[in-house]
C-alpha cells in the first residue's frame, strides 16, 4: 500500500503544509473508527456528517497525518495538510501514486458481471504476475482511488472495476486510472431510472475509453455498442455467441459445477454456472493472452478461479438441496440469464425465488413482466416472488409455471423449508435493497 510523507503529499494534492515535511504515512483511512498505526486519515464533508469533527480522535488513535478541507476552521496543534477539497486530494494523491507504481491498469465496467468478470481476470493473471484488484464494490469516485492507494510498489497489474449512477462518473475514472486494457460485459437495465434508456446506459458505459490506451473487449452481441466502438480509434474485440464476433463462444455445454465451450477453435472449462459467464471467462481468457500468456497457461490457472460471494454462489441447503445465491444485485437482463441458468441444469425440480428489481424508473412494471413472460419453455417447476414489482413477473409467469407470491421473506423461507430435498436447485435473484441472502440463512 501507499508509504509516502507528507512533502510528497503535499506536492501531489497542491496542498498547505501544516506537519513536518518528513512525517510518513503507510496507507489511507476514510473512517474514523477504523485507523491503523501510522495511516493517512482524510475526512469527508457530507450534507449530515462532516468528517472534519472526526480528525482529532483519529490522529490521537494512531493516524500519523490528516487532510484538512480549507473552508472548515482548523483548530491549531494538528497534523494536516490544507486542500481545497478532501476528495479530490485523495483523487489527486491516488493519480500521482498510480503513476509512480506504473502498474498495467486493466479497467471493467458494464451492467451485469463486472465483479465476476474482475475475479476472472485475476485467476488468469495471479499465477504469473503480481496483481491486485479492487475490493467488493469499491467502484466509484472514491473506492477507486482507494483501491489504487492499496496497491503495493511491485503490482504489475491493477484490476480496477469502474461502476456509475450517472454519466461522466465512468469518464472521470477513466481518465484517473489511464487504462492499458477495458472491457464492457454488457449493458442491461441498471440506472434506467437515472439515464433514462438502455442507450443512455450504453453511452456512460462507453465512456470508459475516454483513458484508455490500448485494446477495448466489449459484447458485440449487443447492437447499442457497435456505432459507439466505431467512434473508437484503438484496437476492439467483440465477444459473444454470434459467428459474427471477433471470439465466438459456441459449443457451450453446462455441466453440474462448471461450463465448457470453444473461442473460436480453443476449448475452454471454467468451474461455474450459467451461459453469461462463459462471455465474462472470454474476457479474462482474452486479457491473458493480451499479455502473454498460453492457452495452456489460461486454461491451467483459470482453476482457480474463486467468485466473490452472491455471484452464482452454492451452498449445500438443508435436505441435500442445492441453493445459488446470485442476490447480490439484479436486472431484468441478468435475471433472464439466471433463468437460463436454472433451465439448463440437471436437478429434478427446480425453483427460483425473485424479488424486486429497483432503479428501473417509468418502465418497471414493463421490464417485470417481459423477466415473467421470460419463464416460457424453460422447464422452472416452481417461481416464488416476493416485493410489489415483483408481482408483476409472476403475474406473467404464472401461464408458464407454478407460481407462489409472499407478503414477507419469512414466509418464503418457511415454504421451502417444506419443499426442499436432494432433488432440488433453488437459486434466489434480487436488487441488493431486497436483501433476499437473509432467506438463505435459514435454509443452510
């Protein structure tokens, strides 16, 4: 991690100096209560809670050096170096620190997968380069840097994920992180209500080239990416199933624990569920060999890939059921694949539990019920819904398959700890706000 002194810093943000120009600081803190010996502590001014009152306690709690933003009153006797304002230094000092570091920075942004896409790439890379990724969902204007400020002096390759509510978020990050490679592994229905279209959505993703050097990798099955990759001058690749694509997944073939399908004339296995994520392996798979790396290598370290939990996670359920937990967020487009998912796999009855799909604005009710209409032919024995526009998928799907809806999570739970045996997949799907893993607690 980040070991400078306050000269360095103080350069680097175009900051006042009001502490020894030599005093060290090993890492960086946003929060008061979790500070180590030694960190650099930097308070955030927020329309409730102004960090600055926090300063104090956290120096005197082992914080060697604090920033300080210049319009709140600095008291005398502390630490500190004066910015105009504290995000941006920590944006700034992340930017001279990446610099320095001089890592390859490999950047992922897109609507669906891009955790599980990050997680890829690190199991191709880790056995052969140093690498270090961003942590959970440090994605934005300050987990980002954050996440640079983690790295060690000897990392030669920087995951960086790239997510955003709004457009120019992605550009802004961008342009931070200057990466040598990017990918985009889709565009779905996420922050509709904030950007209005799929095609507004498509155009703040693509904002991730506004940094980039170097190769873009992006679904070419999706149609809203082509005129916007014509407009890029660097080299692109589509990924996706049509023949048509630059790597063209086909013979995909879904097993109990993993999937097996061909690049172009290259056999690949991967060690998890669903057909969308033999485009998110492609991407890895593309990124190593970006970088020198085998098919023979790829193929060898990509065993030991390790998903971060809520994305297609397993876990033995009572009775000898199997459970996914695939709740760690949702959209109508990754909720379909989940489907897909369920659909293609070899357990005697399968169920699948949805709930709400949140941030979808005007057109919730339309994007509920196309998911619903989604159940047709796909073999789902049993749907359970719980949450208001929920109602609305199993309003359609209820033509389709047997269909349950709840009042609470509670009740959801009780139900399957009736149903459920050896014979049965059950896989929970839901916007991070319907919290649906607390129904998988109580069927462990």
């Amino acid at each position: 991690m980040i070991k400078r002194n306050a000269k360095w810093l103080s350069d680097a943000v175009g900051g006042k100096l009001n502490a020894t120009e030599s005093l060290e600081f090993n890492g960086v803190s946003i929060d008061s209560r979790k500070i180590d010996q030694g960190v650099l502590f930097i308070p955030f001014k927020g329309e409730n809670v102004d960090g600055h009152k926090y300063v104090q306690q956290a120096l005197e709690s082992g914080a060697s050096l604090a920033l300080w933003q210049q319009d709140v009153p600095l008291p005398e006797g502390l630490s500190v170096i004066v910015v105009e304002d504290t995000l941006t230094a920590l944006q700034q000092m992340a930017k001279a620190y990446l610099n320095e570091v001089s890592p390859k920075v490999i950047a992922v942004t897109g609507s669906n997968g891009k955790t599980t896409t990050k997680d890829m790439i690190e199991a191709v890379l880790k056995p052969n380069f140093k690498v270090k990724k961003t942590q959970g969902n440090y994605n934005n204007e300050i987990g980002l840097p954050l996440t640079i400020c983690q790295l060690d002096e000897d990392t030669e390759i920087s995951i960086l994920e790239m997510g955003m509510s709004g457009f120019g978020e992605i550009e802004f990050l961008s342009q931070l992180a200057q990466p040598s490679i990017a990918a985009i592994t889709n565009i779905g229905e996420s922050h509709m209500r904030d950007l209005g279209s799929r095609e507004g959505i498509a155009k703040a993703k693509f904002e991730i080239t506004a940094g980039l050097n170097g190769p873009l990798l992006y679904d070419g099955d999706e149609p809203l990416l082509k005129p916007l990759v014509d407009q890029y001058s660097g080299e692109v690749l589509s990924i996706g199933f049509n023949e048509s694509n630059d790597l063209y997944i086909h013979h995909l073939v879904s097993l109990e624990q993993s999937i097996e399908f061909d690049i172009n004339d290259t056999s690949y296995s991967v060690s998890t569920l669903g057909a969308h994520n033999a485009r998110n392996a492609t991407i890895a798979i593309q990124v190593g060999k970006l970088l020198g790396l085998s098919d023979e290598t790829i193929q060898q370290n990509i065993q030991s890939l390790s998903l971060t939990g809520m994305r297609m996670e397993r876990i033995q359920g009572i009775n000898g059921s199997l459970l996914i937990n695939d709740a760690y967020n949702a959209s109508p487009t990754s909720m379909k694949a989940a489907i897909d998912t369920v659909s293609q796999m070899q357990q005697a009855r399968k169920i699948i539990v949805l709930s709400d799909v949140l941030e979808l604005g005007p057109d919730e009710e339309r994007y509920h019920r196309e998911v619903g209409r989604y159940f047709e032919d796909q073999g789902i024995d049993l749907l359970l819904t719980y949450g208001d526009a929920a109602k609305y998928i199993s309003d359609e799907a209820k033509q389709f398959t047997e269909v349950k809806h709840f009042e609470t999570k509670d009740e959801i739970a009780d139900y399957l700890k009736c149903v459920l045996n050896h014979h049965t997949v059950c896989l929970f799907k839901a916007s991070r706000g319907m919290a649906l893993e607390t129904i998988i607690t109580s069927l462990k």
